[in-house]
C-alpha cells in the first residue's frame, strides 16, 4: 500500500496541506488520503483534492490524544509520506505517531518537492543561519507550519469517505481551563503589516513612536524576544521569531532591533523589510530591504510624518 | 520525587560562519548546553529546591560532550548520565529518543522527565513526545507553568491560540517553553561542588538497542548557509528627513506607502 | 609548564564569563560616565557566593583556587574594570592581612560577614607623603589602655567611602619608621574616621577612590592584625598577592581591547574591503594577540606559584609589569585600528584605553615592579 495521508486538528490547515499534497501527488503519482475528525469537513477536502477521506467518529476534546489511533490506522496503510499540520499540537501529535511507528518525522518543513521516488524536505537549522535538506525515508512524517501554502483551491474533483468509529485511550491526563489566547489586537502572524519594537527603544514610552507609526500605516505591532521577556512591554504572543510567532506581512518596519539569527527566522518571509537602527553593522540591514542607519527617535517620528 | 532532565551540547550559532560557498564552518564554535535545555534544567533545579525533588541529568553526545556534564551538575541536578558515542554527532530524532528512552529505562523510570522545546541546534521538536510514547507515557508539550502535586503533575500549555492546564499522573515527560523561567548563572559554590558530583558513562552497547533502532531515517542531503535574498538599499545621502523621503518614495513604488 | 585549565577552573572561567555579561557589562559604560559605584553588581556578586571566593568555607568562603580567581578578575575587567578593581580589592588586599595574620576573634568578627558580602572590605596603606615610599608613612596608632588612637590621613583609597571594613596601616612606633608600622582593622562609622574628598579619575571611574582622615579615631586594641611592627611586612606580602589581581586586570582589560578591534576591523570598510584585509591592521593584531598572550603566561604563572604556596614576589612582579605594559599597548592599536571611531565614547575601547593606564601604577608602579625583580636577582 501507499499514498499521501495528511492530518492536522484544524481544517483550514489541512486545506493547505492539501496544497502542498497535490503537487507531491502529481509527481509521485499517489492518492491523497485526508485523516479528520468531522464528516462535514470531508466534501471540502474532496474539492479541494482529496481521494480518500477518513473520517475518525469520537468526541474526545484533546487532540494529542489521538496519537496511537491515526498510528494504528497508519502502519495498517503503510503510507509513503505523511502530512502533519505543523501546529504546536500538531507536532506533539506526530512526534508520538513518529515513535510509534519508529519512523523518521521532519519539523518545520517550509518545502517539500517529489520526484520520481524520491521526496526531499528543506527546513531550517542553527536557528536559521542553515538550510538542511532532506531525502525521506518511506513513510516519514513531515509537519510544515500554518500558512506555509495557501489553501488548495477548489475543483470538481471525486473522492470518497470512511467512517471510523474509534475510542481514543484516555491516558492518564486530564485537561481542563482550556482560555483561548485573547490577542489584544489582531494576530500578528496573519497581519499584513508590522512593526516591530526591539531593545533599541530607550524605554516603554517610546512605544508611543511605534504606535503613532503603526496607527498611520493600519499596522500591528510586533516585538523581539527581549522585549515581551525581559521588558515585558508586549506579551510573549507578540514576539517574532524562532520560538515565538513566524510572520509574513506585506511590511514589516523594525526600530531598534538587532536582527540575530533567531529574530530573522520569524520574519525573514515578509514581503518588504525596512529596518532603522543606530548601528551600521546590525545585522538586520542584512536581512533588509530599505535601512535607514539613525536614532530611531529622530527617524521614525520623521518617517510618520512623512507618511501623511 | 524524582526527575530526570536531558539535554543537549550543541555548537553556539552566534560562531557559525557560512563560506562563500554555503558551506557550513563550525570549526571555530564554542560548545554549549542548548539554551532551550537550561530552562528544564532550571525548572528541575526549582523543583528540587521547593519539592524535594531528586534530579539527575541526561545526555547522549559524543566524547566532546564531557565537557558539558559539570556545567550541567552546576545548574542543579545531583549526577549526570551520558550516553557517549561517536553516534551522536550524525543523529536524528528517531535514534536519540531510542537512545534516551533505553538510557532512562535503564537507570529506572523516573516521576518526571524534562526537556526544553527542542535543541538549539537543530530544532527537531521531537525527541521529548517520541521519548514519552517510547515509554508509554504522556507527553506534556509546549509548557509555561508546572505544579506538582502528590503523585500528578498539573501543567499550563500554551499551544499557539490557547493555553490549557493538562494535569498527567507520574510518571510524564514534561517539555518546557522558555518563557517558563529565567535560567539562573550558577554560584561559585555550585560550579565548585558540581566537581565532586557523580558523573556515569553508559555504553550503547549496554542499552540493548538494535541496528535498525539506531539508524538514522532521513538523510541528510545537504546543510547549507541560507542565502538572504534583499535588496539592501541603505539611504546614506542627505539630512535625516532626505532619508526618510527616499525611502517613503521606495515604499510607495512598491504600492506600501 | 602547563596552562591547561583543570576541568573545574575551565567551568569557572565560564561561569565568570556568563557573570560578567549579564551584569557587569550592561552597566559599564554607564558607571564610568556617571562614576557610580555599582552596588547591584555586589549584590549579585554575593549571591552568586563569589565575595570570599578563595576563603575556607569554614569562615564562609568558597575555597576556590588562586587561579580561578584570577580568571574571575580577568573577565570581569573583560568587560569593566571598575568592577574588577572594587572586587580584587576587597578580596585580595582588604581580607588577605586579617586572614593571613589576624586572630581568630577578627576572622569571625571581619572575615566571616566579609566572606558573606555583608561587608565590603579596603585597603589603605597610601599616604599623601609616603606612596612608593610606603615606609615613610606619619599616620600613627597610640595604644592607650583597651584601645589604640587613629591620627593621621590616607589617600587615593579604592572602595573608600564604600566600604565597611578597612584595613589600614599606622605607625604603632614613629622612632622605628617601617619596623614600627602595625596593621589595623577600622570599621566604617567609627567615630574620628572620616572620608575626606572623592577623586575624580581619568579611568576605572565606576570605582570609587577617597581620602581616609583619622582624628583621634578609638579602636578596641583587639582591632590589632598579628603582632605589632609587622605591618610592612603584612602589607608588601598582601601587595605581591595583589599585584597578581591587578595584572589580571590589566589582562582582561587587553582581552576586550583586542576583541573590539577584531571585531571592528571585520565590520568596518574602506577602499572597498574590511580593513582587516590589510595588512598592515593584521600586523597589529599580530603584535597585540601576541602581547596578550604572553602576558597571561606570566599572569597565570603567578596565579599558579601563589596557590602553591612557595615564594611568588618575583612572579607576581613580572606579571604585573608586563602585562600593563602590554595592557597600554593593546588598548593603543585597539584605538588605533578603530580610527576616529576609537576616540570617541561610543566605543568601549577609549574607555579600554582609560582605565589599562592605572594598572601600571597602583599596588607598585611599573618602576617598583622592576625593583622586586632586579632585587631578586641581585639578592
Ligand atoms: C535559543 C534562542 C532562541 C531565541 N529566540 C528568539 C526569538 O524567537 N525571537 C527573538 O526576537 N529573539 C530570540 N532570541 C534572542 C535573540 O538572540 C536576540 O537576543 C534578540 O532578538 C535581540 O533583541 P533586540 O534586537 O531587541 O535587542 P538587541 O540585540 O539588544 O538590539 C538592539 C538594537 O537597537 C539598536 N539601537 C539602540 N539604540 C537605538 C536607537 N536610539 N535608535 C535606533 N536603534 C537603536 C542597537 O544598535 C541594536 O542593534 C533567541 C535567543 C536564543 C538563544
Ligand atoms: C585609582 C587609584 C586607586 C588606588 N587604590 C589604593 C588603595 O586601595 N590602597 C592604597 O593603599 N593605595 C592605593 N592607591 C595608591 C597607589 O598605590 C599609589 O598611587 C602608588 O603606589 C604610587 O604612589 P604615588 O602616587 O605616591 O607616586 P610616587 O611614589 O610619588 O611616584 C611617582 C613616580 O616616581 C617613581 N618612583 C618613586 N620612587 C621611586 C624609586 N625609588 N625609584 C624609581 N622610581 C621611583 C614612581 O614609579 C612614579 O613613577 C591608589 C591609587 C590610585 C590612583
């Protein structure tokens, strides 16, 4: 047996899973089986190219907890490749699935290309300085993060659907006080304009000339680690980078942000990258398009303005 | 209580070099116990100092990783493991979590395991949970807060657009967020009596594993400098406000001002 | 020979590294612009155990090794030396005659909460007559009944003002001249000490220098360290030690003065290259890596004599003539591969460049360094 399977617990990723699964498919010549949880999402995913869909009937709450069922369903198939959904839960989930069929799992996949046989992952390493490429063995899970791939697109495409009836084990664990995170404004990772704050401010009253700046051009604001962590002047759900939010806004307008390695991996996919910082040598002009070398007290108000 | 912390001698990215021809240099890295590592280790320093806990430390490295293990006994735990062999230095996640799991099955299964949220290095995000379900036990992921009680472990996860308490009896594998603490810089006193603590070479002869459990899945194709493709137009001409008006202009031409 | 660090003072080196960065370097340049003694540094200093670092845990100390605090001295002043001189002198000159000679009751009394951090410790033998002449002071001690009476005034005091514990030096016998000076230990408050003017410093501005004036200053008799007449002799055995502290200074003041102007020479352009393709700036690197390292040889050398326990005078001379000299130098070229750039305060190495030119003066100028080592050939 073979095929693409992919999973994620949040429909609007699977969609764009399937994005990435349909290119595989074509060059692997394989069929794209979809694992979900609700029979209603099956129709959407058909049209948007799945050929098998299996639906997993259960009510329990806890994603992760579904680990060793999609495993046992998975060494039953035997796929070729898994898709995971590359969400925090997403990658717990196929970490367990990964171990329980001793298989090879990549994180963080931002490509994935087939031909022929042979499927090669592309992800990031040393926080973002490397790029590590990868031949995966059969039956390798993959996870790639949300918003990677656009969602697929939809056609007249047929499949069909398997109802499932299972019983995940409840471990023991019980989960409970589940708060969504309120995002104060909206969330950084999907706006499509940034600025970010970093330490280079001299304290929180210059947030004022990130928010009067951020008020003129409809954007959000966004932070480095050292100011949610250290300065607590934003909440941790605002830092960019490496272990906090990856973002790809249309603009993204750094003051005061040195631009190590691990800040650059989450926002070195935005469109336009404008950095003004008072050292010449930051790295941060390196990972810009535009870079004014000044005081950002002097700049950015002048850049404000200037914005009208 | 006890608990076993594993973690990670990694290369210090800040002396990474990339060479002309994308190479990867590391000859020139200094060594270091990864950062997301330190905040398990400090969560399990603070659950000895407030909980009692006996903790020990775990690693699998290669020869050079000996270095680490005094480091680690001065940020808390009272013996260190290390699983030593030349394996290391061409892993992935499948075999180090076979590594670990045999090596902690063999000291004894403890009440808690912790790790950080993945290795500075390679950031594989794996080896705790493939850890957990090689033990069959849960796996806490992604953690801000722990509170241990009698024999449970309650956690506070923070998973992207929620947060949520997971409570797990003993025995779990709990990885942490680094928001979760503020690793301390040892004391004199500590870096000194770490010296004195045990230290046990285990062989992976010893861990029973086989061929297969030790083979790497994937193959490493390639490790390449990733190129930064930006225009890298820096305004040097003119008074501040000249600067800001060629770069508005800039903006606006690509439709953003 | 083998500088090989032993695995324990590898961890240590690091561990004063990581000290270092996190709280003595944010705030360096600050002090020196401000001249602010650094009290939240001594707080972390004592929480991470490090104030009586090379003491018997028994007096709550944490029985390091000489060496390993020699390395510690060297990363701080790495990275800021008024921090490294406020700490070397409490450790190595403030502590070191009441350990050394003092009687049990001052140890528990002095060493014990100085150990802790609880006191910060100094150490006065300078006078405004008697510098290099350290035998010529007039300051003098009366014994009268219980107790003995301070006269007199010291100068040029690190951690004066600051400090809580000082060791100082008076004549107990003026008719003997240097067989009749005596150590004293004086606790801050103690009516008749006052702290006379604050210098105001070309370098090492963080750490705070002042005049001690003693008028008719009552100290009980046990304040006494060892036996009368000694203190010349405690005082130059404590300044050999110290000596070794100062070089290390000096050492860790080169080391960030070099790793600037690497860094610098990579980062900057001109005609088209990094500077540091030219070479005449790789010449200087050379000259300056060189330097530096000779200078550790000889500084860890001493560090090593001394914790053996044998005679270091010598050793502790050389290292520290060498290394200020070598401390001058690097911090020279530092500045001088930095151009305009290095004059300027921006730049950490014109601080660099301040604060090396003490180390060739205090605890025995270079001039006196070179006396101990011709006197030990010549003996
Ligand atoms: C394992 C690990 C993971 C990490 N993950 C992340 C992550 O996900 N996200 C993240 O952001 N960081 C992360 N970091 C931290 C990261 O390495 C940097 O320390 C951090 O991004 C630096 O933040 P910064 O740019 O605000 O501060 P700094 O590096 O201190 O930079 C401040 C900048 O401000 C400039 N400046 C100062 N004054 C002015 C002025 N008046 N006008 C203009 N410019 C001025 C300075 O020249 C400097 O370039 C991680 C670190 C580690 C070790
Ligand atoms: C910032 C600072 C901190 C200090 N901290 C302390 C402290 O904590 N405790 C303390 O007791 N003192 C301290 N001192 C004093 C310091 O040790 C003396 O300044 C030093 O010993 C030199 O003495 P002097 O200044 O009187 O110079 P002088 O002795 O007057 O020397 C002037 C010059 O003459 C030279 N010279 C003198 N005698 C001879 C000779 N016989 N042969 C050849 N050349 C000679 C000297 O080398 C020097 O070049 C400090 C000084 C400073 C500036």
């Amino acid at each position: 047996m073979a095929g693409i399977y992919i999973y994620s617990e949040e429909q609007p990723v699977t969609e764009q899973l399937l994005t990435a699964g349909k290119t595989l498919a074509n060059s692997l010549n394989e069929k794209i089986n979809v694992i979900d949880f609700s029979e209603q999402d099956s129709e959407s995913f058909i049209k948007k190219g799945a050929d098998h869909v299996l639906c997993l009937k259960s009510d329990h709450p806890w994603p992760e907890s579904y680990a060793q069922i999609i495993a046992d369903i998975l060494k039953e198939k035997d796929p070729t490749v898994v898709l995971i959904g590359g969400t925090l839960r997403g990658k717990t989930t196929a970490s367990i699935i990964a171990a329980k069929l001793q298989t090879g799992l990549v994180n963080n996949a931002f490509a994935i290309e087939g031909s022929g046989s042979v499927i090669e992952t592309k992800r990031i390493m040393y926080s973002g300085i490397a790029v590590c490429t990868e031949e995966l063995c059969h039956g390798s899970i993959v996870t790639i993060e949300p918003r990677t791939f656009d969602a697929a697109q939809d056609s007249d495409h047929q499949g069909d659907t398997e109802n499932i009836d299972i019983q995940p084990e409840a471990k023991t664990i019980t989960v409970g006080n589940v708060c969504p995170i309120v995002h104060q404004d909206n969330d950084i990772a999907t706006a499509e304009k940034l600025v970010c704050v970093g330490r280079g401010l001299s304290d929180q009253n210059d947030m004022k000339l990130a928010e009067e700046l951020a008020e003129k051009l409809h954007a959000q604001i966004c932070c480095t680690r050292s100011v949610a962590e250290d300065y607590h002047w934003l909440t941790t759900d605002k830092y960019v980078g490496l272990s906090g939010a990856k973002v790809k806004p249309n603009l993204y307008i750094s003051m005061g942000v040195s631009g190590q390695v691990q800040h650059v991996a989450g926002m070195r996919d935005s469109k336009v990258i404008v950095a003004v910082d008072t050292n010449e040598n930051a790295p941060i002009f390196a990972a810009a398009d535009y870079g004014i070398v000044g005081d950002l007290h002097e700049i950015i108000p002048l850049l404000t303005k200037e914005l009208g | 209580m006890k608990i076993i912390v594993c973690y990670k001698w990694v290369p210090d990215e800040q002396d990474i070099k990339i060479a002309a021809d994308l190479k990867v240099d590391m000859s020139m890295a200094k060594w270091k116990i990864s950062e997301y590592d330190k905040n398990a280790i400090e969560e399990a320093a603070l659950q000895a100092e407030n909980n009692a806990a006996e903790v020990t430390c775990l690693t699998f490295g290669t020869s050079k990783a000996k270095q680490s293990l005094k480091d680690a006994l001065s940020r808390g735990p009272e013996k260190a493991y290390w699983v030593n062999d030349a394996k290391a230095e061409n892993t992935d996640g499948f075999v180090t979590a076979n590594i670990l799991a045999a090596a902690i099955k063999k000291v004894g299964i403890p009440d808690l395991i912790f790790f950080g949220e993945g290795s500075e290095d390679s950031y594989g995000q794996q080896v705790g949970p493939r850890v957990a379900a090689l033990l069959d036990i849960p796996a806490l992921t992604f953690v801000t807060k722990t509170a241990v009680k009698d024999d449970a472990i309650t956690t506070t996860r923070s998973i992207g657009n929620c947060t949520e308490d997971v409570t797990a009896s003993f025995p779990a594998v709990v990885c942490m967020l680094p928001e979760i603490n503020k690793p301390r810089i040892p004391s004199l006193k500590q870096v000194l009596k770490a010296s004195k603590k045990p230290v046990e070479e285990i062989k992976l002869a010893d861990l029973g594993l086989s061929d297969a459990e030790l083979t790497v899945k994937n193959k490493v194709k390639s490790i390449q400098g990733f190129v930064m493709n930006r225009k890298n137009k820096l305004y040097q001409d003119g008074s501040s406000a000249e600067k800001v008006k060629a770069l508005v202009s800039d903006l606006a031409k690509e439709g953003l001002a | 020979m083998d500088f090989q660090l032993t695995e324990e003072q590898a961890l240590v080196q690091q561990n004063a590294r990581e000290f270092a960065q996190t709280y003595c370097e944010p705030i360096a340049a600050e002090i020196d612009k401000t001249g602010r003694h650094p009290e939240e540094t001594i707080k972390q200093l004592i929480a991470h155990d490090y104030m009586g670092m090379i003491y018997p845990e028994e007096y709550g100390g944490a029985e390091a090794d000489y060496l390993s605090y020699i390395l510690m001295v060297e990363e701080i002043s790495r990275v800021c030396a008024s921090t490294g001189i406020i700490y070397s002198a409490h450790i190595s000159l403030s502590m070191n005659p009441i350990y050394k000679w003092g009687s049990e009751e001052l140890k528990q009394k002095y060493l014990v909460p100085m150990c802790k951090g609880e006191k910060l410790g100094a150490f006065a033998l300078t006078e405004p007559g008697a510098g290099t002449d350290a035998a010529s002071g007039t300051c003098t001690a009366t014994l009268d009944g219980a107790e003995y009476i301070l006269n007199g005034t010291k100068c040029f005091i690190t951690n004066g003002g600051i400090a809580d514990v000082y060791t100082i030096f008076a004549l107990t016998d003026p008719a003997k001249g240097v067989k009749g000076l005596s150590c004293f230990v004086v606790e801050k408050n103690t009516p008749g000490f006052e702290i006379g003017k604050h210098e105001d410093k070309m370098g090492i501005r963080g750490s705070h220098t002042s005049e001690l004036i003693f008028k008719n200053c009552h100290i009980p008799k046990e304040n006494l360290v060892g036996e009368e007449g000694k203190g010349f002799k405690y005082a130059m055995m404590t300044l050999d030690g110290g000596r070794i502290g100062v070089a290390a200074q000096a050492l860790g003041i080169a080391q960030g003065a070099l790793d600037e102007a690497v860094k610098f020479a990579k980062e900057r352009v001109q005609f088209g290259k990094p500077i540091a393709t030219k070479q005449a700036i790789q010449w200087m690197l050379a000259d300056m890596e060189t330097q530096l390292q000779a200078a550790r040889f000889l500084v860890y050398n001493a560090a090593e004599t001394a914790g053996r326990g044998v005679a270091f005078s010598k050793e502790a001379a050389m290292a520290k003539l060498f290394a200020a000299e070598a401390a001058e130098f690097i911090c020279s070229k530092a500045i001088q591969i930095h151009g305009g750039y290095g004059f300027i305060k921006d730049f950490k190495v014109e601080r660099f460049y301040r604060d090396q030119r003490i180390t060739a003066i205090y605890e025995g100028t270079s001039e006196v360094q070179r006396m101990v080592i011709a006197g030990s050939l010549l003996r």
